[in-house]
C-alpha cells in the first residue's frame, strides 16, 4: 500500500508530532493550508496524510464496510504501522467527521500510545440529521459539478463517494454506534462542533462527554461541519493551547525516514 502523506510546521519542536486525520472525502489537498497555519502558529510539527483510497494514496476496493467493522482496518492496522514506519511516538491526533471518529476509536484502543487528541465534528451515532446531510450531498454529487470538484482531490473519485453513501445509508448501518468503546479514553481530548454542523446535532458530542467525562467540549457558534473553513482562527488557537497546555515538553523532530 502506498499512502501520499507530507511534513508541516517546524522540523523541531518542543512538542510531540501532531498527525491529521481528514474527513471521509478529505485528503491533503483538500485541508488546503490548514495544517501548516495551525503548526506554524504554534511551532509544532505535523503529519498529514490522505487515508486509505483517498487522493493519491492506493484506491480502496469497492466494497462497502460493515457497520461492526467500520474503520476497524485504519485504527488498528493502517495508522499503527504508519506510526511505526515513521518513527512517530506518542503523537496528538487531530481528526475532523470521520477522521474526528477514528481519533476516539485511537484514543479508546491505544490509550498509552498518544499524548491526546483534538476531536472535530465526529459521529458516536447515526441520527437523522446524519442521514439528511448525505442525502442532499449525493444529490449534489448527481445534479450539479460537485462530482468533478472532488475528482480533483482523487485518484478514484467514484468509488470513495460510493463507499461513503453505501455504507451511511445503508439501513443496516442506522446501528452503527461507539459509544461502548469510548470508555478507554484516559487521554486529555477536546472534541469540537459547530453549531450548525449539517451532519449532525450537537448530541454527538454530549455522547462522548456521557462516557469521558474528562472530555473538553467546545461548540462553535455561527459554524458548521467545516470548523477549520469557517472558523479557523478560533480553532487554531483553542486547539492549539488544549494541546500545549496537555503536553509534557520534550524535544522531537521529523524522523528522517521518508519511505512509505
């Protein structure tokens, strides 16, 4: 497997690693200059990288994920030997939607092998507010240009769009939900949403509050599911403090391996 991925921030710092976790039709290009504003600002050092299937990493196979299994394969496989192969240690996570998703599962699975996470715009749930927003995304995708703007992003633009509605509308999948998971989060986390995210209500959060009561909560008024679009002064710098005032200082710098 080969996965596109790219530095950003300072090559040294006093912090641990911040790695990105994009959305389910995100990729690196599409954070745009996000993350190098966010680590430049605060002088970290960052990951970013386009997942399985996305940009200009390996195509996934068109088979839809089922809702017991769903993301299993990143959290457990994908990002442990991306770390691994790497030589990142400990880092922060910093994930938006479904990326925001696979942060948690992370923090909950490998509660010793992160300093934190920063978790936006995630589900722990399907409500019906997450049903209507992929609705009117694929009616997008079929009526209008939106389907050659991602194609722009991608490799293999129709089959990670067809992945993404086959498996959130699938009926089977109005199951899906990790809220027993999440009790072994014992890292610092915040986990932020906009106010009108249309992808879901604000319960999604109180979720995760529910079963991590350490857990920081931060809603952004006047935003809505793209929080480092719409709001991304405030979150560079409310995430930016969370995770220096959670880090331990300690020395690190990009590993000089580059072969993935």
């Amino acid at each position: 497997m080969h996965l596109e991925y790219k530095w950003v921030g300072v090559p040294q710092s006093d912090h641990p690693v911040v790695v990105f976790l994009h959305e389910a039709l995100g990729s690196i290009a599409l954070w745009k200059d996000f993350p190098e504003r966010f680590c430049n600002h605060h002088g970290l050092s960052g990951l970013v990288f386009s997942r399985y299937g996305y940009g200009r990493s390996t195509p996934r196979p068109a088979i839809a994920q089922k809702p017991q299994s769903y993301l299993n394969e990143e959290v457990h496989e994908l990002m442990p030997a991306l770390f691994a192969e790497l030589g990142i240690r400990k880092p922060w996570l910093f994930g938006h939607s479904e990326g925001g998703i696979a942060s948690l599962l992370y923090a909950a699975a490998y509660p010793d092998s992160i300093c934190g996470a920063i978790s936006i715009a995630p589900h722990t749930f399907i409500d019906d507010l997450t049903i209507k927003g992929i609705e009117e995304t694929r009616a997008l995708y079929d009526s209008t240009d939106f389907r050659q703007k991602i194609g722009y992003y991608h490799d293999d633009p129709e089959t990670i769009f067809s992945l993404w509605v086959g498996t959130w509308l699938n009926p089977e999948f109005r199951s899906w939900n990790i809220e027993n998971r999440l009790g072994g989060i014992t890292s610092p986390i915040l986990v932020l949403q906009g106010e009108h995210d249309e992808y879901g209500t604000l319960e999604q959060i109180y979720r995760v509050k529910k079963h991590v009561p350490h857990a920081q909560l931060l809603v952004l008024p006047e935003c809505g599911h793209f929080p480092h679009r719409d709001k991304a002064e405030e979150l560079i710098s409310r995430a930016g403090q969370f995770i220096k005032a959670h880090s331990t200082s300690q020395h690190s710098r990009r590993p000089e391996h580059h072969v993935c």
